[in-house]
C-alpha cells in the first residue's frame, strides 16, 4: 500500500484549506403578505408556519 | 432485469425497510399527519397511497391484504370506515408533503406528510362520538378541529411581533371604534383575522364599524372611496386599513403609492 513519504507542511495544508468556501444560502420573502421574512425557497416559513397559503407548522 | 425500487433506502435491511414504512403508514392514518424526515415521507407517499386504494374498494380481500402492511387492526378499521369513503371522489394524490426544513442536531431535511382532504361536518359528528367513547383517535379529530383555531393565533402573534401593527390594534378603539370593544369578545367565526376584522354577513351589507372591504382571493383590500370598493363582495370586513395590513391585506397596486414608504418603514421595524 501506497504511503506518504513526506509530512505535508503547515503551508500545503492551509492553501489547501483556503478554497473550502462557504456558500451563503438562497433565500426569497415569504409570500405570506404579513410574514415577508426571508425563509430558503419550497420550505414552509419558519416565522409564520405557512406554506404555499396553508398553515403547516404551529408557530 | 427488475426495475429497481424508486427513491433511497432506508435501515440496514429489506426487513427493516418494510417494517419502517409499515410503522411510517400506520403512524400516518392513525394521526392524519405526522413529522418525518423528507427521504422517509417521499418512500411513504406511494405505499400510503396504495393503501388508501385498498380502503377504498372497500372489500374483505383488501382489508387482509393492508392487514399484511399494517398489523394494528383498530388502524386499519379506521382507514375503512372513514380514510377510504373520505377520498371516494379524488382520484389519487391522497397525500401532501410540505419541507419544513433541517432537523437540529443532524441537519436532516424534515417534512409534514399528511392526508389531504378535511373531515366533513358528519365525520366529525363521529369524531365526537368516538372522542366521547375515549378511541385513541378522538386525537386527530381535536387536531383538525384546533387548525383553524391555530390560524387564528398565528394572525394574533403576528400582530404581536410587529410594534407599529400592535400599537395601531391599540389606537383602534381610540379612534372612535366603540364597536370594537363588543367584536374583539365575539368569537373566532366572527373575527377570522383577529381583532379589528369581521366575517362577511349573510346578506352581504356592512357589519357596523367595519368599513374597510378584504377580498380574501387577492389578498387585497378596499377603502370605501375606491373605484373598486363598489364591484367588491366582500369576503371580510376590517375596521381599519391597520386592521387590514395587520391581517396580511393590501391595497390594490395603483393606490399603494402612498402608503408603500409607511408600509416599508412599518416592515423595517417588524425586522
């Protein structure tokens, strides 16, 4: 089996590391004309519980 | 070659899997609607239907063959005797998926699965009587029953949260509203916004001290000198335009000019 036959340094490692990015979530208003928040796209809003008109989650 | 079965598979054995998505359905008919994680609800979604089908036809045949998917019997009874003629008219699509997003703790997406159709008012005459007699599905029956009595106190938080809203409920009968103290009392059916709104009357004319016209289809409403107010039935009434943008109403687009920098200020506040 193949094996390293040198440590990586700290270097290699961190500009390794650096292109693991984070992406910012999509979001888009609530279509719930009293709710507005922003809530990630074909999930019920957390803020008013409704999706699509209808009351899914108790809030 | 055999087609493969659709979507993930769940447990560690065809065994397991079975005995999932036997528990997931009878925990479905049991409550009407029950919280699971989305890949599970997407694997229910074709058995419960299936069953449902079964419970339609109605006959001993097929009540054995959902006895070898769901063992509880008291289920299974109440998939007959009431899921089945509930659905007699909808051909399939018995069931709803709505995401509610990840779980805390594994970041698994959730989902509601529910059946789709509400009970009727004699479905819910025997609700009474087995809620009366103590059957473990009075249950679901006071879950339906309180939904719109949750929408009720959705609209009631919602005017909580925003200041500029809550304040304007407050002026309300300040302003003059010597109605309002008598509607806020009155019951849910009166008031389907919460305070400062009324359920349209059966005659169509304008319940005392509540001027403002809500069109519930477009979600807009109607001051009383507006070219639209006259062409407008009513399906709610508001006493105040506060009431009404509380309630999640606006105003037709050619007249928000005025009102949308207020309306924006109001919903930074909110923020």
């Amino acid at each position: 089996m193949a094996v390293p036959k040198r440590r990586k340094s700290r270097s290699n490692t961190h500009s390794r590391r650096s292109q693991w990015k984070a992406t910012a979530t999509t979001l888009a208003p609530c279509p719930n004309r009293a709710c507005r928040q922003p809530k990630p796209p074909h999930i019920a809003c957390h803020n008013c519980g409704q999706y699509d008109g209808r009351q899914v989650i108790a809030v | 070659m055999p087609t493969p079965t659709r979507g993930p598979r769940l447990g560690g054995s065809p065994d397991h899997q079975r005995l999932i998505l036997a528990n997931l359905a009878t925990s479905l008919f049991e409550h009407g609607r029950i919280t699971t994680t989305v890949a599970k609800a997407k694997r229910l979604r074709p058995l419960a239907e299936r069953l449902v089908t079964f419970a339609k036809r109605g006959d001993l045949h097929a009540r054995r063959q959902v006895m070898t998917t769901i063992r509880d019997k008291d289920v299974v009874h109440h998939l007959f005797a009431e899921i089945g003629p509930r659905f007699s008219e909808r051909p399939g699509g018995y069931t709803r998926i709505v995401k509610i997003g990840p779980r805390k703790g594994d970041n698994a997406p959730m989902a509601v699965i529910e059946l789709v159709e509400a009970l009727t008012v004699a479905q819910e005459a025997v609700g009474e009587a087995e809620r009366a007699r103590g059957s473990r599905f009075a249950r679901d029956r006071r879950t339906v029953a309180a939904a719109p009595a949750a929408e009720d106190d959705t609209t009631v938080a919602q005017a909580a949260d925003s200041d500029d809203a809550a304040d304007a409920e407050v002026d309300a009968p300040v302003d003059g509203e010597p109605d309002m103290d008598v509607e806020e009392s009155a019951s849910d059916e009166q008031a389907p916004y919460g305070d400062g709104s009324h359920a349209a009357l059966e005659d169509g004319s304008m319940p005392k001290g509540f001027p403002i016209k809500g069109n519930e289809n477009s979600k807009l409403y109607h001051v009383p000198d507006s070219p639209f107010y006259d062409r407008t039935d009513a399906e709610v009434w508001f006493a105040d335009t506060d009431a009404a943008e509380t309630a999640g109403f606006e105003l037709p687009p050619s007249q928000q000019d005025d009102d949308s920098s207020a309306e924006e200020s109001a919903q930074d506040t909110k923020g």
